[in-house]
C-alpha cells in the first residue's frame, strides 16, 4: 500500500490527504512489499564501479606522466 499523508508540524500529527502518490507533494509511505518491488534491479553494479574506477585511475595516471614528459622536454 502507497499512501500520501500530511505532516502538521504544530499538532505532531499524520494524516492521509487522498491525493494519488504520483501527484503527492507531502510525504508518500509505502510498505515493505512495495518498498522491495522498487529496489529490486538497483543493486550497487560492482563490475561497472570497478571499470568506471580503473578507467579513471589510468586516465590519472596517464596524464600525470603526461605531464612530467613535457615539463621534462620543456627544460
């Protein structure tokens, strides 16, 4: 179950506002099943970090090195 409630911050007090969640614009609440069916297909992607990371690393690398040989030929 996805409902949209309202906060009022004077009284403590949460209450449902009926407006559909995709139209929400207080707090939506969903429930663990709902909440389950969202995140499934969103795991962390270890094979797509660690090539983003080692592409990154070596473009550092390389151009550090990059760097040094036309400081080096500049002298």
């Amino acid at each position: 179950m996805i409902a949209c409630v309202s906060y009022n911050a004077e009284t403590g007090q949460i209450a449902l506002n009926g407006q559909a969640p995709e139209v929400c614009n207080e707090y939506v609440i969903m429930g663990a099943g709902d909440f389950l069916t969202l995140s499934v297909g969103r795991a962390f992607d270890t094979e797509v970090f660690t090539t983003a990371a080692g592409l990154l690393l070596l473009s550092f690398v390389t151009g550090h090195f990059a760097g040094r040989l036309v400081r080096w030929l500049g002298k």
